[in-house]
C-alpha cells in the first residue's frame, strides 16, 4: 500500500492534484483507492463528484454529544467507528472519508484515539490512501492513517507559492513527521515561470519532480463543479499528473 499526503497553501491546486491521483490510480486499475479529504475546506468531494453524506468530524460530535445520542447496547467506541463508517462515501474504484471541521468545544482524546486505531485498520483494506491535507498537517500530525509514503508539496507559479511550501515542508521537519520521501510539484507553472523561479526552487532543496501547465479545461471544469474524473487523459494537466504520478507510485508501463 502506497500512502501520498498533497499538502500546500490554499489557492494551489493541490485538491485538484489530489482528485487526479484518484483519477490515476483508478483508470490504471489500482484499485480500491481511500481518498481522505483532511483539509478544514472539504473540496474533494465535489473534486470527485461524489457527495460527502457526514464528516468524521460531525461523526465524533454525535457520538459524544450525550449519552442519548447513543443506541441502547452500543458503547461510545462501537457507535464512533459506525459512524464513520457511515461517513465512508462510495465511489466507482474509490470511497472517501472526509475528515471535517470541528464542530464543538470540549477535549475529545477519547473520541480522536478511535479515530486514529480505526482509520488505521480501514486504510489497510484499501491499495493506495490519497490524502488532501491543510497546510498545518495536522492530520498528519495526529497518525489518522499509517506512515506517509509520500509528502507531495504543491505551490503555485510564484515565489510566495514556493515560500510557502517551505514554511509547510519546515513544520513538517519540526513535527518529525514519519515520512518517507517529501517531493515539489510547481501547479499552474510554464516553461518560462519555471526558469526565472529556479534560484527560488534551489533553494527549498527538494527534488522538482514535475511542474503542471496551466489547463484551461481543467479551470472550466472545475468552475463548473465537475468531476474532475471524467476529464480525458489528453488535457495537459492530467497528462503531466500521470507523468507525475508515473514516478510517485511506480507504476511505470
């Protein structure tokens, strides 16, 4: 099982590169794929195309609003993990877990300890887990899945982009977060962006593995709220992603 967490800043794309490594996988027959969507903003469902019926976060809240909130014979810990198993959306080659915001005050050790022993045993019946975190990797952070295989940062064409994804890759060091390898994707970036940020890119240190272009038909479908699962292999974006991807999951032919 390969497990990939995309972290980056808000506003770079790195929901859509996280729907197409779904996409990917699942056109390459690496099936089944969990795709959990840990940023607060909870995009990767509509990335998808597929409805997010309940959040864990929503989950946890009702399983610990009260004793009532609880069926007769079930404890605490049996009606969490029904919960988000109810929050566990089906796709075609893919479910999602969406992880949600929090919607109350009060600690939740207890609650959050379930969370992470049973998305733990959930993420082994699956091949690959594709992650779309916050930039503050805090699902990361707290092992809501296994080790991260692989921690994709993504920025956008421009040198606060790339600054940002060296802010997130430093919390990530000082977090010593169990990765195994960290990559730089620059999204949305051409040939002549590339070259004037590359003394900006050398100095983040880490290996450019792929710079995605710029896909009007990307950007359309993506006003219009469509999958991006039904776009063709021939846009310019998923064909670079693919190619990305190629590497990532080793896949390659």
């Amino acid at each position: 099982m390969t497990t990939i967490a995309v972290a980056g800043k808000g506003g770079t794309g790195k929901t859509t590169l996280a729907a197409l490594a779904v996409q990917y996988l699942v056109r390459r027959g690496e099936t089944p794929v969990l795709a959990v969507d840990a940023d607060p903003n909870s995009n990767l469902g509509q990335t998808l195309g597929i409805g997010v019926p309940i959040t864990v976060g929503s989950a946890r809240e009702q399983g610990f609003a009260g004793e009532r909130a609880i069926p007769g014979g079930m404890t605490k810990d049996q009606f969490v993990e029904y919960k988000i198993q109810e929050a566990l959306a089906e796709g075609e080659g893919f479910d999602l877990l969406t992880m949600g915001r929090p919607e109350g005050a009060g600690c939740y050790c207890f609650a959050n300890n379930i969370i992470r022993r049973y998305m733990d045993a959930l993420a082994g019946d699956y091949r690959h887990v594709v992650m779309d975190n916050e930039a503050g990797l805090e699902h990361i952070s707290r092992r809501t899945t296994r080790k991260t295989d692989v921690l994709m940062l993504v920025a956008d064409a421009g040198v606060r982009g790339i600054q940002a994804a060296r802010r997130v890759l430093d919390l990530a060091v000082e977090m010593k977060l169990e990765v195994g390898r960290t990559v730089f994707v620059l999204n949305r970036a051409s040939e002549a962006a590339v070259a004037a940020l590359m003394p900006e890119i050398e100095r983040l240190e880490l290996p450019l593995v792929a710079t995605v272009p710029e896909d009007p038909g990307l950007f359309e479908a993506e006003v219009a709220g469509k999958s991006l699962l039904e776009i063709a292999g021939e846009s310019p974006a998923v064909a670079a992603a693919a190619a990305l991807f190629d590497g990532v999951f080793g896949l390659q032919g």
